[in-house]
C-alpha cells in the first residue's frame, strides 16, 4: 500500500511539473519559421537589379565587387592564350 501510495504521489509531481511548465510562441517566431542558412542572404552582399531581381554572376560589375573587397579579380584568359598574344621573341616559356 506504501508502495502504491508513493507510485501516486510521485506521478501527481509529474503533472504538477508539466503543468507547471511555461510554453509560448512569439509572433515573429510563427511567422518567419526556421530557414536554411545557405538560402538566408541576410548579411551577405547580394547584388540586385532596380527591380530586385538577382544578378547573375556574367553580369556583375567586377570592378565594384573588387574594389569592395567582396571578391577578388579573376583572370579572364587562360595563360595559353595571352602567351599566343605576345610578339614571338619578347619572352621565354
């Protein structure tokens, strides 16, 4: 009986502890869920059109993304093709 009686007590401080408990949700925590950080662009520099589309990667300025320090410049021609460019003779490969 001692035994039942502590099973009883020890199951109405369950409840009691669950009852007890706080659970809330904000606003802004239902309306703007969980969200993958590779698709978040918060804090990260995205270029935009006037129309907020995304600009592709052709189309930047690459001059305005070097000179923010966003990205680095990147060779445009392959070394093959700027070596066929020099007059023969001014060079040694």
């Amino acid at each position: 009986m001692a035994q039942i009686r502590e099973e009883l007590a020890e199951k109405f401080r369950e409840e009691a502890a669950a009852r007890e408990a706080r659970y809330f949700e904000t606003t802004t925590g239902v309306n703007h869920g969980c969200k993958d950080y590779q698709q978040n662009t918060i804090g990260r520099k995205v270029m935009r059109t006037q129309d907020g589309a995304a600009v592709s990667l052709n189309d930047r300025d690459d001059q305005l993304i070097v000179e923010h320090g966003t990205w680095r410049r990147l060779q445009k021609n392959p070394d093959e093709e700027l070596y066929q460019r020099i007059p023969k003779g001014d060079y040694t490969q």
